[in-house]
C-alpha cells in the first residue's frame, strides 16, 4: 500500500462517492443475493430552501451508522431522501428575491408567482441533499422524493377527502397565530419566541355609577375624561387590545375583589360599559390580580369568554393593523402605532396609573420576524379526538418505542389535550384544498349528500367539469393550501407509492426507526403514527429515536443570524467528513444536548491518520511476504499472549459496538471503538507484532509460523476494526479496503459481512 504518510480527505471522499454510487448498492434492489430482510429509515424531509447545518449533520451520521451497519450484516437497506416543499420558507425566499428586483407577488400574479417558485427549487432546491452527499449519507437518491411531486400530491388530496367524507374536516372561526406580513395561519413550530424588553401598563378603569353612560356608537371618539370616582386597576402587556375588552376579570378565591364581582366598569377611551367576572383561570399574583379580558386576541381570555358567555370584538386585522370594530381615531392604525396613542390618550385622561419595565416573550414569525398576533380566522380544522387515541394506543402498548423513554410523556401529554388542527394556510405556494364552492347563490336549503358544510363546498380530488351541486355554475377552488405538516404527515407511505399498493410499500413499510428532533415530535411524529394507522392499518415504524440538540460550547442555540451557528461544510472542508462524522458521534454521551466542540472534530482526524498509518504499516507487512487472503477468517494456532490479548479485545469491541448500536448509545460505540484500535491494537499489539516480527527465530515452524501468523492477525484485526469503523468513517475505510489483498474481494467495503 504505496500511500502518502497522512490521509487527506480531499483526494479521497469524491472518488469514493463516485465508486459508491457507481455500485448501485445504495439501492436496495441492487445489493447481493444474501440481503433478503428488509430495513428501512424515511428521511426526515429537509426544507428547500435550507442548507445543511450542525443538526442535520448529527442526525444524518446517526441514520447513516444505521442503515450502513445494517447493510453490512445482510438487510435489504433503503434510507429514502427526499425534500419537503417548506411552504412559508420558500414563498418567502422568492418574494425577497423579487423585491430585489422591485416587484411583488401580486405583480406577478398567483400563477406565474407559483412558476417562479418552481424555477427557484429547481435551482437551488437540491443543495441540502448534494451537502447530504458531502458527508457521506447512503441514501437510495433514484427514491427521493418531494413533498409536492404528482404523485405525492395525489396522497395528499387522498387524505383531505378521506377526513372530509369522515366528517373530520370542517370549517369554522377560530382564534390562530397570525402573521400579518406573511398574511397568513401559523403553526405553534412557526413561531419564534424572543425575550425582549417591554412594559406593564396599569390602567384603570372607572366603576360604573348611576345613571349608566350612553354605550357610543362604534365609530364615537373617545371620552378622554369620564367622570372619575372609583375604578379598578388592571395590568397589560398589550394595551393596543384593550379596544376589544368585554370584561375584566378576577379570581374568585381573591379577597380584594369579591365586592366588585358583577360590577360594571367603563372601558376607558371606548366609553362603553364591561362586566367585572370571577374565573379560576386568572393569575392572582399577575399585577394587580384583576386582569382585562379581550376574547378575540387572547387564547386564556377566549376560554374565560366561554365560561361567562362574553362576546368577542375583532380590534386586530390581518393587516396587523386596528380594524374598524375600535373607536374612530384608532382604525388603521398599526398595532405598535395604536398602543403608543393609547398610552398617550391614557395619561392624558389620567387612567395610566404607573409602568413598569418587563421582559416580554414576544411570539414572531420564524421566517420573517414580524410579531405574531392572535386573531380570529376563517378556518379550515381537522378533529383530532379520534386520531389522538389512534397515535397513543400503539406508543402505550409499546408497539413504539421513544429512545430515550422520556420523551413519550410531553407526546402523551401533547394528544392528551389535544385541540383541533388548523390545516390552512393563505399562501400561494403549496397543496390547494381539493375544496371547491358551488357559486350558485339557491344553496341555503339544498341537502349536500357529498359535502358536509353549509357553504356549499364539495371535494373533488381533480378539476370538475361541472359543479355536482347545482349542475350549471363553474366551482371555484378554495384560495387556501394545506400545512405543510399535513403533507408530511403522510410521508413514511407516501414516499413509498401510497395509496398505490406498490412493491415498495409491500416490501419496506413499515420503516424500522425515525431520528428525528425532539421540538417536533408532536407537530410530526405524532401526526405520522395516526396517519399511518388510518391509511395502512400499520404502525409507520417501531423505534423513535430523539437525538441530541446541538449547542454552542457554552451552551447557547446554534443560530446563524445571531453568529452562534457552525457550518457542517466547513469543517468537512477542513477536517473531511470521516473527522467530522467520527467527532459528532463520540459527543453523542446521552444527554439531551450536545455542547458541541471543535476540538472532538479534531480529534477525529488525528484518529483518520492513526487508522491510516496503521493500516500503511499492516499492508506493508504484508507484500513483503507476498500474501494474499481469501477471506477475513482467521485460522491460527499456538498464540502468544499479546495474540490472544488482542483477539479477545476485537470479539469484546465487536459485541460493546453492536450493543451501543442497538440501544442507540452512538457516543459509546465511538469511544469503544477509539479506544479499542488506537490504544490495544497500534499502541500494544503493533509494537509486540513489531517485536516478534523482528526476532529470526520467531518464524520457525515448531511456533506455527509465527511471522506469518502474527502477520495474519495483523490483517484479521485490521480488516475486522475497518468493518466496525464503516459506519461511522465510511470514506477512509473504503479507501483502504480498495488496498487490501484480499482473493475475491468484494466490489465495496459497504456490502462486506458485519463481524460476529
């Protein structure tokens, strides 16, 4: 093995990817005879407009030392990749694009905006999974699969009509996260919370006194100057709300205000007259304990709404701007604009008692920054009560098993109380509703035997050429598309040709283990343990396995917009990606965090030189005795003790190896195998093999040959130590394998036997 002293991974890992996919054996239906039992891992979609970062590096070594592992040990392998549509982030993305150029979406217009996005994914959309490739991911690429194929589309429209025939699907008002730049519905996953530095406003409102104040029109000027005689003091984060106020609200166990209870109060700049209500859900110890109750922009306040029969007032639009609900002076403005009039107008008329500093979670939207505010919305919702009880029997009966255990109690939690889903977004780019509305306006008694909404809306899963309702309009489509967690719900099937019956939904569903993170397993995981169920009548895989989330060295959240984020490339770049899998893998201890340092990195590639000259020395031991093996078992007799030392250390590596593998413990297996090669076999075995190999005598036959002999454990510890290092450092093992004098050798290091 004529080689250079140190290994460099630049002359190496193309060639080998090259040589890898040249083989076809990252396709199941290409690998050998002798790998029959199927083993499969779906790729958690990576979004089209990212790029690789430190977290998809660790998750895709830890599938990647899977399915490798389990390919060598005989497994018919897929790990299927492929890519999710990412609606918000990709409309987003295109939109900066063209206001670049001094456009709008709305310049465009919806069709040719949805052409631009294609344009754009089609371009840059196969970034992630090229960088995938950079790392070494053995990914079956002639599978992969987008979240917005035809195909894929299909299995979508599939799914919202088997709901909505259920009577699942339905339509309604609800209070949602609302971003008003992006104009439309958001998930609790896309909203970033920032602390961020604010007020506690104290405002007080007036008790009602005899005779009770004209209730104003909508459009009155405020009253900046009732009468003051008595009044309660209430504290808000948000005084822009207070226009939408329909009551306020105190705990019924709170002393101080048990008098006050069912007492009217006037709404300060609004002038008209609230109620003073006792609630268990009112935080006694939040300012002053009585709190302002504003139902349409207020989760907690809309559920006290409920509990008092309350009416909602929308003073927020989707503009993000006051709706014309609130008093004259106020409409149209923005919400930020609003609260510092209302402050003003508050001082002004002396209702501002005090403020005070506070830090403020602010909910904004994770794409483009704006503040998210809770608005009611005309919906499409999905009823979960069902399919919460279907995603938890199979979890309960350990049919599925989180890895680690912990984490099926926030999942439990999660379906527990569980609400219906918002399934609609107002975007451009994604899977419209296969929703259409008959526009005939003699609907209001007409019975729907296939529609179960009163607005006449029916499913049809194509274009229909004519409407079923009232036979004569032309139906318009529902402008909303879907979630993009409702697509990706479905894709441990869909990927695999559902609601086809096909070979490879036959052969490789269900998947055997999803990695994934742990701030989705309710917005994915779980969503893809009912789906399954009521699509296949089978679970959509057995294991979950929650991996680590990377952190800085100190411990703070990897970001690339605060500076604190490291790119995976970059070290693959600088160290290779064996140094950067290996040092990934061994920081993987068990905790829930990694705090992820460099020097592991490092490390790692110290150890690629070490397994590198290693092996330059074995091989060189080796052609000078002309031999050649015909296979990696080893047939030897009178050992010494360094032999048998040495020996009993690789059968102990391979079952700890196998063991952390199994209990996905991918930090010991690393450690094992590091210390195992590194420390037994160059520090002690090599420099006895050295010593023996020096001694004349020592290769006399009444020893057994021992020169050839020791060299024949040299070979059989070294070809033993790559199988188990593959997984985890697969360019530099194959690289070497490709040198190895073996007879008969197989074409790839990649399909030779796990060891036993």
């Amino acid at each position: 093995m004529e080689t250079p002293t140190s290994y460099n991974p630049k002359e190496v890992e193309d060639k080998i990817y090259h040589l890898w996919t040249e083989s076809g054996f990252f396709n199941p239906d290409k690998l050998p005879r002798r790998h029959k039992k199927p083993y499969s891992i779906a790729i958690p979609p990576p979004n089209i407009t990212g790029e690789l970062h430190m977290g998809h590096a660790l998750n895709a070594t830890v599938q990647d030392i899977l399915i490798r592992r389990k390919r060598m040990q005989g497994f018919k392998t897929l790990w299927l990749p492929g890519a999710d549509h990412a609606g918000i982030a990709a409309q987003n993305v295109v939109e900066k694009k063209l206001r670049k150029e001094g456009k709008t979406r709305f310049d465009l217009g919806k069709e040719k905006f949805i052409e631009e996005v294609w344009k754009w994914k089609n371009q840059y959309g196969k970034i992630i999974l090229n960088q995938f490739k950079k790392i070494g991911s053995s990914c079956d690429w002639s599978r992969s699969r987008f979240t917005m194929d035809e195909s894929y589309s299909q299995a979508v429209r599939e799914t919202f009509a088997h709901y909505y025939k259920k009577g699942w699907i339905y339509r309604g008002e609800k209070i949602v996260n609302w971003c008003s730049r992006c104009g439309t519905s958001l998930s609790d996953l896309e909203l970033e919370y920032k602390e961020e530095k604010s007020n506690l406003w104290f405002i007080k409102y007036p008790i009602a006194k005899n005779p009770k104040p004209q209730t104003p029109t909508t459009n009155q000027t405020p009253n900046l100057k009732p009468q003051i005689q008595n009044y309660i003091t209430v504290a808000t984060t948000r005084p822009e709300t207070m226009l939408g106020d329909t009551a306020v609200a105190v705990n019924p166990k709170d002393e101080r205000y048990k008098n006050l209870v069912g007492e009217k109060v006037i709404l300060p700049l609004c002038n008209r007259e609230i109620t003073i209500v006792a609630d268990r859900l009112v935080d006694i110890n939040f300012g002053t304990g009585a709190v302002k109750i504003t139902p349409a922009h207020d989760l907690t306040d809309y559920q006290i709404a409920l509990n008092h029969n309350l009416k909602s007032i929308k003073i927020i639009n989707e503009r993000g701007q006051i709706a014309q609900e609130a008093p004259l002076d106020y409409q149209g403005l923005k919400t930020l604009d609003a609260r510092q009039r209302i402050v003003e107008d508050l001082k002004n008329s002396g209702l501002l008692e005090k403020t005070e500093e506070c830090i403020h979670q602010i909910p904004r939207c994770y794409r483009c920054g704006s503040v998210v505010e809770l608005i009611p919305s005309l919906q499409w919702f999905l009823k979960m009560e069902e399919l919460a009880n279907l995603a938890m029997k199979p979890v309960k009966n350990k049919k599925i098993k989180f890895h680690p255990k912990n984490f099926e109690k926030p999942y439990f939690d999660w379906l527990k109380n569980v609400k219906d889903w918002c399934i609609s977004r107002q975007l451009w780019w994604g899977h419209k509703l296969p929703a259409w509305q008959c526009q005939t306006e003699k609907i209001s008694n007409f019975q729907f035997p296939i529609s179960n909404l009163k607005e006449g809306y029916f499913i049809n899963l194509g274009k229909p050429e004519k409407c079923p309702i009232c036979e004569n309009c032309k139906p318009k489509q529902s402008n909303d598309v879907l979630d993009t967690w409702f697509s990706s719900a479905l894709w441990p099937f869909a990927t695999l040709g559902w609601p086809e019956k096909s070979k490879d939904l036959k052969t490789f569903y269900p998947t055997d283990i999803l990695s994934t993170a742990r701030d989705i397993i309710n917005l994915w995981v779980g969503r893809m343990i009912f789906s399954g169920i009521e699509f296949t009548g089978k679970i959509p895989f057995k294991d979950v396995y929650i991996h680590p989330t990377v952190l800085t060295k100190d411990g703070r959240r990897m970001s690339k917009s605060l500076g604190t984020g490291i790119n995976p490339i970059e070290l693959i770049n600088e160290f290779g990606a064996d140094a950067t899998r290996f040092g990934i893998a061994y920081q993987i201890t068990g905790n829930q965090d990694v705090k992820f340092s460099q020097d592991n990195i490092f490390m790692g590639k110290k150890f690629c030189n070490k397994i590198w000259n290693a092996s330059r020395f074995v091989c060189g031991q080796i052609s000078i005795s002309n031999l050649k093996f015909k296979n990696s078992k080893l047939k030897v007799k009178n050992l010494t003790i360094a032999d048998k030392k040495i020996l009993n250390q690789l059968d102990k590596t391979i079952r700890s190896v196998d063991k952390y593998i199994d209990n996905f413990e991918f930090g010991k297996a690393a450690h094992t195998i590091y210390d195992f090669f590194w420390h037994d076999f160059c520090d002690n075995y090599i420099e006895t093999a050295k010593k023996q190999l020096a001694l004349p005598s020592f290769s006399k036959k009444k020893l057994g040959g021992g020169h050839e002999k020791t060299k024949k454990i040299l070979f059989f510890v070294l070809l033993n130590s790559l199988k188990i290092m593959h997984p985890f450092m697969p360019f530099i093992t194959e690289e070497i394998y490709q040198n190895l004098p073996i007879e008969n050798k197989k074409k790839c290091l990649t399909i030779e036997e796990w060891p036993k």
